[in-house]
C-alpha cells in the first residue's frame, strides 16, 4: 500500500469508479483460508494517534461455516476498477450473537495486530542496559509472540542509560517508548498485517499520496468543515533528558521562527509561547534535537483539522495528500489522521486530516 508516491488523479480512481468489497478469513499466520460468503455491513476504522489504530466490525450470518475465533483473522479487501488493496488484518474481540424470528447473526469487532502486545503484560519488572540496540530489541520481543510478519527499517541506535518498566506494564507500552527514544514512529501495522518498524518523518517531509481538487475529476465531496484551535499552540518547546552519574542532563529547544506560519515568534507579536517535557528518553543529542522537532510540529498541527468524505482510495494513517477545495481561497498540505470506511459499494469513506504546517 505504500509501495511509492500515488499517482495524482489517476484515473483509475477518478472516472467510472466500479467498486468491490470482500472478506478473507486467515489462520493465526495471516494465510488465507477462505472468503467469507455470507457478511454483511462492516467497518474499517483508523486513528493515526491511537496506540491501536485499527479497528474493524462486521456482521456474519450464523448458519455459516463454523471456525475457531481464537485462532483467525479477518482481512477486508477493497478492489475499485480492477486495482486491489487489502485494509488491515485484525483479530476477533467480543463477537456478539444477535437472534430474531427472521435470523440469527454475530457482530464481530476486531483490532489490528497491535492488540497481541498490548493485551499481554510484563509479569515481573523489566529491565534493559545501557547500550541495548534498540531495534533489535523491538523486532525480538515482537517474533517472541510468534509474529514473522515485520517490515523494519535498520538503526544502529542504542539505549543510552539502563530501562526499567514496572510490572503490568503492556509490551506495547515498551516497544513504543523505546522506538520514541530513536526518533522511530510508533509501532503500527499496515493492510497486510505486516508490524511496520520505521523511522518518524515530518508531514512536510513526505510526498503527498493523493490530491484532492475541486472540479470534473472531483472524488470528495462539496461539504467539508475546516477548525483552528489557536488558543494555546507553543512557538517554542524545550525537552529536557535526565542526565545519570554517567551521563549528563540533555536539553533542546526547537523553536518556530518561519514568518510564513500563523503561530511563529513573529506572528505572535514576539512573544514565547514555550511547552516544556521532562524525562525524554532520548539515545542522544542529535536524537533528542529530532524529538524537539517533532514535539513542536504535532503541537502545531493538532490545532488545524479538516473534517471531510471522499471515495475510497489507498491512504494509510500518517500519509500526506493535497487539498484544494472550491471556496477555499489556498492549497492546503494535511496528513490523514482518522477515516472510517464502510465496506458499501458507492459509500464515502469519512475522514479527519491535520493541516501540515513548516
């Protein structure tokens, strides 16, 4: 799904849209095993911000063939004019059974493949070196659940000082606060259930996936909503990583200065506005410099959002598009953060994008 920059407008997506919706059920290694005949409804949703930023609900006749729920996963495909992508792979949570005189069915909401981490707990404390590659670590604690699936982006960054988690605490908890310390993204995973390891990138760094323009090609619709919350927004952040008997404190302080953005030193009439964090992990300066970056750029962008539907096409959570709507006097950069697709031929996928700021 990610495989390289979307082709703006393409056509495919934009003139005579032929739409299908489908289900496969796999078995605990993400194999297909069968397309499920006899589903109806279902929902896939995702949130950008979320430890778990995948959901998915759907409705299955009971009279069907017969599984084991502890052991399959479901994959919702989405193929439009003939090109096909799967929307995630996720795993059965509380399947509720409903009967009527007419019929009986079972609604089963799931979650992606996150939930395997999150749903386990360290049963004592759990404790890393200094010098521990931190990588490594997350891609071993991940296969230790018996997961092979992984797409990981190298790094030869270590722990600078010894970790310690308290017992309780989730294996998801610890893979995402050590990735954080090397600047990584948060673990998520994408349509083919792969764990995706890979380093944080600013919005604005990214190419955008997709364009949307008002006009004949148009795929969203007329009616969208636009909000900006500028009460609060910082221009300065300084993140502070407590220092050790063998490692000095850490400070950095990023700062917005660029004329150009509505929030910056200048706009504000030179005037700080400062945010400040305590006890980063950070693997080192230059780490914890990156971090100050990106601490004061998602300050800045959850204040500007964009709420909209469009038809569906393939966008992941974090990807970056172009919005030039009509009555909207610029061209804006957003990241998709939040969008719910309902596996219906014609419906409209509804979605929350940020604004993307300098």
């Amino acid at each position: 799904m990610r495989c390289g920059v979307l082709q703006m407008l393409d056509p495919i997506f934009t003139t005579n849209r032929v739409e299908t919706y489908w289900i496969d059920r796999l078995d605990q290694d993400d194999n297909p095993v069968e397309t499920l005949p006899k589903t109806s409804g279902g929902t896939v949703t995702q949130d950008f911000d979320a430890p778990i930023r995948g959901g998915f609900q759907f409705t299955l006749q009971t009279d069907s063939k017969p599984f084991d729920y502890m052991t399959t996963r479901f994959q919702p495909w989405v193929m439009v004019s003939g090109q096909k992508w799967p929307l995630g792979v996720f795993l059965p949570s509380s399947p509720t059974v409903r009967s009527s005189s007419a019929r009986t069915q079972v609604t089963i909401p799931c979650h992606d493949k996150t939930i395997i981490l999150d749903r386990d707990k360290t049963i004592q404390t759990y404790s890393i070196p200094a010098g521990t590659p931190v990588v490594a670590t997350v891609v071993d604690i991940i296969e230790g659940f018996g997961e092979t699936s992984l797409a990981v982006t190298d790094s030869d960054a270590v722990t600078p000082i010894p970790v310690t988690w308290p017992i309780g605490t989730s294996w998801l908890k610890i893979v995402n606060d050590l990735l954080r310390g090397v600047n990584y993204s948060p673990l998520w995973t994408d349509g083919y259930g792969q764990y995706r390891i890979e380093p944080y990138f600013e919005p604005f760094q990214k190419e955008p996936r997709w364009e949307f323009r008002a006009g004949a090609l148009s795929i969203h619709s007329p009616d969208w909503q636009r909000s900006r919350d500028i009460a609060n927004v910082p221009n300065r952040v300084v993140l502070v990583a407590t220092g050790t008997d063998d490692k000095e404190e850490m400070i950095s302080v990023a700062t917005n200065t660029d004329p150009n953005s509505s929030f910056s030193y200048q706009a504000r009439g030179e005037q700080w506005v400062t945010k400040s964090y305590e006890n980063i992990e950070a693997a080192d300066q230059t780490t914890l410099d990156a971090l100050a970056v990106r601490y004061l750029a998602d300050a800045t962008r959850a204040v500007a959002s964009i709420n909209l539907s469009h038809a569906v096409v393939p966008l992941d959570p974090g990807d970056v598009v172009v919005f030039k709507a009509s009555r909207l006097p610029e061209t804006l950069l957003a990241q998709v953060k939040e969008y719910s697709i309902s596996l219906q031929t014609g419906a409209l996928v509804d979605a929350t994008w940020t604004e993307v700021g300098t």
